[in-house]
C-alpha cells in the first residue's frame, strides 16, 4: 500500500499517512470484512469554506482503511462562545465513513487533515480553517480525555445533529439516543441549511 495521496501538487491536503496510521492499517487489513461505522462533524470559518469542507472529504476518503459512505447537507452556522460578528459564520457537515482504523488512528488523522489545512489552535473558541472532529464511533462510549466518544458536547449542538439526521434519519448517538429525538431539545437559532451548496462524494 502506499503511504501518501496521489492527488495533485497543488492540492493542500498531499500530506505522508504516519508512519504509526500505515502500521495500524496494514495490521487492519485481515478485518476488512467487518469495518466499523463512523460519524465526522466537519466545519470551517476561514477562508473558502466551501472548497476546505471538500478538501476535507476527499482527504478523508484518500485515507487507508477509510471510506466515505455518505455527505451530509451544509448548513451555514454563526459560532459559539464568542460576541455576535466577532467571527465570520461556520459552514458545517457530517460525513459518514467506513473504516478498520482504530478510533485512536482516526484521530491522528483527523489532526493530520486539520494541519493540511493550516488549522491553528490558539484558542478554544477562535476561527479556524478547518474542524474535523469524531462525533462517534460504532457504538463506543469512552471518557478517554484524549478522545471522549462519543463527542462530548454533540447532543447540544444542532449544528452536528441537524446535518446527521438529514443525511441518517434513524440514527442513535451512543449513549444519547435516537438523533431526531436529540435534535428536537435544542435551539436551531442561527443554523441554517445552505441548499444552494453541496458537498460531493469522492469518486
């Protein structure tokens, strides 16, 4: 296998794979036949955000032992934590993969994709370029702080849940429940679906 990206020189997201991400992959490769079931939040504030979401996807989908199954909806989302037009709004999605990577390994590549994308983290609630972040994985509940699965904070937050539950309908957040149900306790208060944008799959 190989452990870079075949897209073009000029595509930001040509990074080299870790070396410790091969390793876990390779190692994966006899349960390929059983992949497990990940949710991806996606959002970006800086820059063309609409491009970086789909840099985004197809850096995940060139991923080894990721796929990508299905692309949510983007929904445009003014930011939290922060005073009304401080920042400029967010636009958001969720991807749906497949893959025989570890929740650890998915992490690592989740950051490698952010730094492709010169994401700087500077402080908790500034602008970014991009966030890729795990909001479950198979059934997992875990309060490892270096990654809490399912994502602590996504049952609050209509911006992960509106977006998931268009693109899975039936969909449970481990722990949580059913998303529909989720959705309906929070406020959709500056979270808008962008139907003039589309995020595509890879091909």
């Amino acid at each position: 296998m190989t452990a870079s990206f075949t897209q073009g020189p000029t595509d930001p997201t040509v990074q080299p794979v870790p070396a410790s991400v091969v390793e876990r992959v390779d190692a994966a490769d006899t349960t390929l036949h059983n992949p497990q079931r990940a949710v991806i939040s996606l959002g970006s504030n800086l820059g063309n955000r609409l491009e970086t979401l789909q840099g985004a996807v197809d850096a995940l989908e060139d991923t080894p032992g990721v796929r990508v199954k299905a692309v949510s909806p983007v929904y445009e989302t003014e930011p939290w934590g922060v005073e009304p037009g401080s920042q400029p709004s967010y636009f958001n999605a969720v991807v749906l993969l497949k893959t025989t990577l570890p929740p650890s390994s998915l992490l690592e590549r989740a950051h490698a994709v952010e730094e492709a994308f010169h994401r700087v983290r500077e402080e908790r609630w500034g602008a970014r370029t991009l966030d890729v972040d795990i909001v479950a994985y198979a059934d997992v509940v875990s309060d490892d702080p270096v990654l809490t699965l399912p994502h602590p904070r996504a049952h609050e937050r209509a911006f992960v849940l509106a977006p998931w539950h268009d693109v899975e309908p039936g969909a449970r957040l481990p722990g949580r429940g059913p998303v529909a149900d989720l959705l309906g306790t929070v406020t959709r208060d500056g979270v808008a679906p962008r139907a003039d944008l589309e995020l595509r799959l890879p091909e």
